[in-house]
C-alpha cells in the first residue's frame, strides 16, 4: 500500500472541511474538498481519489445517494460515510448501499485513520488476490482445492502420490463434492500433465452417441457418419480421461472398455484397423459400483480394473470447516465475474451457511453465493441475502432423530443472546463508545458489531470528541 494518498472530503460544513484538510495534511495525505455531492461526483469522476470520506446529511444529493452514484462508476474505490445522527440502522443501510464503513459525529480522528488505513489495505489485498487468481489460473496448483478438514488434507496427500503413478483411479462421492477437481489434480500433478485432459460424462449421453463418443467412427459406419472421427480415447493419447459417472454405463460398452484397460488398443466403430492409446483412466461416481456388481449392473473385472486405487471424498456436511473458506472463495469469484465489490459475509448469514446441511455438496454452496452476490445491494451479504430454504428447517434433519425440546432450545439461545448483549454494551462502556477498539477487543469486525447494535436495539455513540 502506497504511503501518501488522496482522500476527497464531501461535507456541507466548512469548518468540518477545514479540520479534516488540516488533520490529513499533517499526516502527509492529500485532500481536495466538495461541499455538496452533486460537487463531490464531478470531482469523482475526473481525478478519482484513493478514499472518500463523505457526510450523509447534506443539501441537494445526500450521502448515500451519492455514495450509489460513486459505486456505479468506480466500485472498488472504498467511500467512508460519516453523520452527526447515531442510528445504527442509517449505518446499516450505508453499508448495505456499498459504504465501506460508518463513522459518527463527534469521532476520534485516530479511529478515523485507522478506519481509512483498513479500506486501503483492503483494497490492496483484493488486487493481491486478484492477481494470485491470475497466476493460478494460468497454472495448475494444489491450490485449487480449498480445505482445512483433516479427512481433506489426508486425502490430498494420498492424491499428490497417486499423481507420480500410472494406475488407474476410481473416485467416489456424492454429486458435489469435488470429484472432478481431484482428478484435474492427480492429471496436471503427474507426468501426463502436458498431455490433454478430457472428461466425458456417461450419464449425459444415450447409448449409441456415447460409443462414438469414446471409440469414434469411420466414415460412413451409421446414418449420418459423413466423415472419419476420432474418438475420446484417442484424443485423450498420452494424457488422462476422466469417465464421470462411470456407473451409468451400459453393460455392452463395458466390456470395450474393459478391453481398452487391457489392452490398451480399440477400433473405431466400422472400422478395423487397430489403434493403440496410451492413456491413463480416472472414473467417477456417485453410485455404489461394489454394490451393482452384486446385483449384476456393473462388471465385476471392470471394475477391479478401474479400482486399483480408490479414493472416496466426504460430503460437505462432514466437513463443516471447510464452509466458511469456500464460501469466501465463491464470494470473491462471483464479485469479480459480476464486477460487484462485495468484501465480506455477516456472521449470522455465515451461521446459517454452517448450519445448513448442503444436500447438493460444494456445487449447491457456490450457486447460493452466486445468488446472493446477485441480491446483494451493499458491500456484506447479509442473512436476507440468502435463499428462503436456508431460514426453514434443515434438510434430511430429524426424520430419525427424536424431537428437540423447544423450551431447552430457547432458554439457551435466549441466555446466550442476554449474555453477548451485556458483554457488548460493558466492552463499549469501557472503550467510551469506540466501536472500532471494542471491535477489536471483542474479537469480531466493526461490521459485525454494527450488526449486533443493530439486532438487540443498541443505539451507542462514541463519545469520544474532535
């Protein structure tokens, strides 16, 4: 983050003006100043500053009003809002109409600079980010799978020695969960990663298209086979093809693919010439292959050939930890893809992202975030960001439980409630008001104390004077 920036100042009162000019200016800050927000747009728009700092109450365009002008022009440049009225619910429709963050008059100028120095290193670390994303996107990384389980981090680990092998892999799960990601690890991790990587899913296709599909055919073998074409397994040649839902496939083609495992050669369809591939196998599902060799639905030999190393990932709902850090990750995703500047997820709404029980895994998490970057109108996702479904009760929950006991439930959620409202209004008190320290002390962000403010009708100014 540079060391010296510039910082438009937007107040009705001169001598707000004044102050502030004076205070930046001894911190070696430039400044230049609007009194209105009609002013303060055009100075936006032809020198765009690093940081605003701007008065909600004014005459003529108010704050947030132009606060929405700003963030349709330059959404990435952070915009302070400040007022002398100490409602929280004007900070929350602040933050939520893409304020970056809520001071009150009178303010402690230090709080302010601390307030600012956040927005700027904030923004420092978004084109940070953006630039890893880049990198990373360019090249394959262990990266791109995102986890703190110790079930995941174990199974990457397994993932890294399967890569250096040749044998064939059979990765099971439930849709979701991650199956195809694991396999691009073990291809662009193994010595076949300047070969292609193709995927196939067996379930999208009927019969007849699928065998073309994968063995190709020579012109003129059906009805509308107007040209010679290749197929996956030689397009795949000395590379990795992945065959997802792999227990979706007919009985007849499993035997040819069998003979490709085996052999290592197939013909094309109407054809006879014998084509030898050099590729390695990874298959998917999210069937119980073992149990369909019983029932006489999948071949037993094949699937001993496709089960030489198996790898079986858990649902999300078994490894909670990990939704908080996807999340954040699909949030920044979705900010970029539609150019939002959206910094942060309210804990409540995050709660909810953690309680939930994610019957569609990974894929039904990045489509919630996807949705809620969508309905967001401010900077946080909040909880009425979220889908209806995630307020209602859990999926799949307590149809073999017992039923709880409301009373018990509700006395707890009710004492722990009484216990963090008496907690923050002591940490306020002793901080004279100081939402950013008791923030701090508290351990939790300045937008989650604004949040809780607001949830148990704490209406607290800082007392601190300019």
């Amino acid at each position: 983050m540079k060391a010296n920036y510039r910082i438009l100042i937007v107040d009705d009162e001169e001598n707000v003006r004044r102050m502030l000019t004076t205070a930046f200016a001894l911190a070696g800050q430039e400044t230049f100043c609007a009194k209105d927000g009609r002013e303060a747009l055009q100075m936006f728009a032809d020198h765009p500053p690093d940081v605003v700092l701007m008065d909600i109450r004014m005459p003529g365009l108010n704050g947030i009003e132009a606060l929405q002008q700003m963030h349709a022009l330059h959404p990435r440049i952070p915009v302070i809002l400040m007022t002398a009225y100490a409602a929280v619910e004007t900070a929350v429709e602040a933050l939520r109409c893409g304020a970056f963050d809520y001071v009150i008059k009178p303010f402690d100028l230090d709080e302010l600079q601390m307030v600012i120095q956040r927005a700027l290193q904030l923004q420092s670390m978004k084109q940070e980010i953006s630039y890893l994303h880049k990198a990373l996107t360019e090249s394959w990384q262990w990266g791109h799978i995102l986890t703190t389980s110790p079930c995941m981090m174990e199974i990457c680990r397994d993932t890294a020695k399967i890569a250096l092998s040749q044998a064939s892999v059979l990765i099971s799960g439930e849709s979701g969960t991650g199956k195809e990601l694991i396999a691009r690890a073990i291809h662009y991790n193994s010595r076949r990663s300047a070969g292609p990587f193709i995927k196939v899913n067996c379930a999208a296709l009927p019969e007849s298209l699928l065998e073309s599909e994968l063995f190709g055919h020579e012109k003129g073998a059906f009805t509308g086979a107007q040209m010679q074409r290749q197929g996956l397994f030689e397009r795949a040649h000395q590379g990795t093809l992945l065959l997802d839902e792999v227990g979706e496939m007919p009985l007849n083609l499993q035997a040819k693919l069998l003979r490709v495992l085996q052999e290592r050669e197939l013909e094309r369809i109407g054809g006879h010439q014998t084509i030898q591939v050099d590729i390695r196998i990874v298959a998917a599902t999210n069937r119980d292959l073992a149990a369909m060799v019983e029932q006489g639905a999948f071949r037993q030999d094949l699937f001993y050939r496709l089960n030489v190393i198996h790898l079986e990932i858990p649902p999300l709902r078994e490894r909670p930890e990990d939704i908080p850090l996807l999340a954040n990750h699909f949030l920044q995703k979705f900010s970029a893809e539609n150019q939002r500047e959206i910094i942060d997820i309210d804990p409540a709404a995050l709660a909810l992202l953690s309680a939930w029980l994610w019957p569609g895994n990974i894929r039904e998490l990045s489509n919630v975030i996807e949705r809620a970057v969508i309905m967001s109108t401010g900077a946080i996702i909040f909880s009425d960001d979220l889908p209806p479904a995630l307020l209602s009760r859990q999926p799949g929950a307590g149809d073999e439980k017992p039923p709880a006991v409301p009373h018990e439930e509700r006395n707890l959620k009710d004492e722990m409630k009484r216990y963090e409202k008496q907690l923050i209004l002591e940490t306020l008190a002793q901080h004279e008001g100081n939402r950013t320290r008791s923030a701090l002390v508290l351990g939790i962000s300045r937008r989650a104390l604004m949040y809780k403010l607001q949830e148990y009708g704490i209406d607290h100014a800082p007392r601190h004077e300019i």
